[in-house]
C-alpha cells in the first residue's frame, strides 16, 4: 500500500485517463494503494470512470475554468492534499510545418503545453506547503528527438520538456520532485486521434506535401502496433511507479527501445546522420513528396 505519513492512501491526479496510458496508469497506481483521481475531458468518459470506482470529474486542461473548477473539486475531496500528479493529457497533431497554422499551433499547445503547465502550477502551492510531492510529465521521444510531419507535436514536447527542466531546478530543496516520462512507440489511440487532429486543421488539400500525407494517412489508419518496437501502456506505469517510489527519482524515465537509442544516438551522431536515421524511423518520408515533384 503507498500511504502518507499519516497512514491514509497517497492521493494522487492523472489527467488524460479516458484510455491508453491514462487508463492504465490510473488503474495500476490504485491497484498499488493509491487514491486516484482519475479525470477526462468529456463527461461521458468521466461517468465511465466514476462507474469503475474512482474518483473521477471532468478536466479539460484547455480550458482554464475547468482547471479552476478541478483543482478546486480536488482539493475540497483531499481536505487541501495532493501526493503527485501525472499530467498525461494530450494528443498529436501532425502535418508538414508550411502547411500548420498560427490556429493549429496554438491548438497543439493549449493542451500539451499551456494546460500542463497550469495545472501544474495551480497544484504547486499544495505540495510546497506539504514539502513534499511529485509532478511527473508524459513527454515522448518527440521531447528530444524530432522527426517529420510532427512539428507541431515536437515542439510542444520540447517545449513542454524545456518548462519541466527549468520548474526541476526552480524547485530544488523544496521536497517536490518534477519527473519527465519519455515513451517511444506505445499502443494506444494516439493514431487515431492523430488522424482526426490532421484532417480538421490541415487536410493537405493542394500542399506540396500531398503525395506524402497519402502515405501518412494510411499509416495512421493502420490497425496494430506502429512499429515492430511498440510496447504496452503497461511499460510506463513501470516508469511511472519508478517516479512515484525512488526517495530521489531520476529527472528522466525512457521507455522503449527507441526511446533509450536515440536518445544517446541524439549525443554521439552528427546532425546530418542522426536526421537521416529519424527520417527513415519516421515512416513518413518527405522523400515522398520531392520524388513526385522532381518527376
């Protein structure tokens, strides 16, 4: 059983639970003894959580009355407490850089970058009270290594990892621990939400990088794994249980193969060899494009 000082089950928020990692998470840490506050952006995925027994509300990190609205639920439940939080909640939005919009951009933002962040922020005065607490991120291999037709969703990791980075220090001697989670290839929705995400703010009607985006479409609507190295969502509630029990965690937690090869990869390669190895691990190649135009 994880249990405060007090004796009473650590408390912990996770954002983002309606499925894959989310939910897994949220169902190990209470499997491990944690009371877990398990939150969705829409109501109806919020009802199906509170029907499996947690404590769930609606959190639209978004939406900065929902985050006010949420903490201030949160904190009247915990009597003012709060152990750790995941912010997990997120999605990707691809297409070629050229073709993302200020409007898309800020889009991918608002919730990876922007909501985490306040969120975060709003919880922060809690655990320095306490003098103890986690705040783990769900980053990705996006948050250092980045490939094509995702600059939307790597910058929101870079940015998002550049923010952890600069709060870890902010914090030091504090008791509060900030922690990023960076998965490679993970079963999940993330294609699919990824595909809905591209057709509403991008499309590719009449880009240069139509011929490509065919290719990236059929990739996204593939059924199974992304990759022969997908794992599990299980693979980071391992990491995740790894933050949450170290007495001093490790700034970063690599899950997946790729994960742990580029990020060395990323050190020793020169730029222009190191690209050439994201290129053909994107499984989207812009050489697509340019094949078809220079025809």
């Amino acid at each position: 059983m994880s249990q405060a000082v007090d004796g009473t089950n650590k408390i912990v928020l996770i954002s983002g639970c309606s499925s894959g990692i989310g939910y897994t998470v949220a169902h190990g840490l209470r499997a491990d003894g944690w009371r877990v506050f398990a939150t969705a952006r829409d109501t109806e995925d919020a009802e199906a959580l509170q029907a499996e027994g947690f404590d769930s509300f609606v959190l639209d990190i978004a939406d900065p009355d929902s985050i006010a609205a949420g903490v201030a639920h949160l904190l009247a439940q915990t009597d003012g407490r709060l152990d750790a939080l995941f912010n997990n909640a997120g999605f990707g939005l691809p297409g070629a850089v050229e073709d993302l919009s200020r409007a898309a951009m800020r889009h991918q933002f608002e919730t990876n970058v922007f909501g985490s962040m306040e969120l975060t922020n709003a919880l922060l005065p809690v655990m320095r009270k306490q003098g103890q607490g986690r705040v783990i991120f769900n980053s990705s291999i996006l948050g250092f290594a980045a490939m094509p037709y995702r600059g939307a969703y790597n910058a929101s990791k870079f940015a998002l990892e550049g923010f952890a980075d600069t709060l870890r220090q902010e914090l030091h001697g504090s008791g509060v621990h900030v922690v990023l989670v960076e998965p490679g290839p993970i079963s999940s929705r993330f294609r699919a939400n990824a595909q809905i995400q591209f057709e509403r703010w991008v499309g590719g009607s009449g880009s240069f990088h139509e011929p490509a985006y065919q290719a990236m479409r059929a990739r996204l609507a593939k059924e199974g794994p992304a990759s022969p190295f997908t794992l599990s969502p299980d693979a980071v509630l391992v990491a995740v249980r790894k933050a949450l029990q170290a007495r001093r965690p490790a700034a970063r937690y690599r899950v997946t193969l790729p994960a742990r090869a580029f990020w060395y990869l990323k050190r020793l390669l020169p730029t222009c060899l190191l690209d050439r190895m994201l290129l053909a691990a994107s499984g989207d190649e812009p050489g697509v494009a340019y094949g078809r135009r220079r025809a």
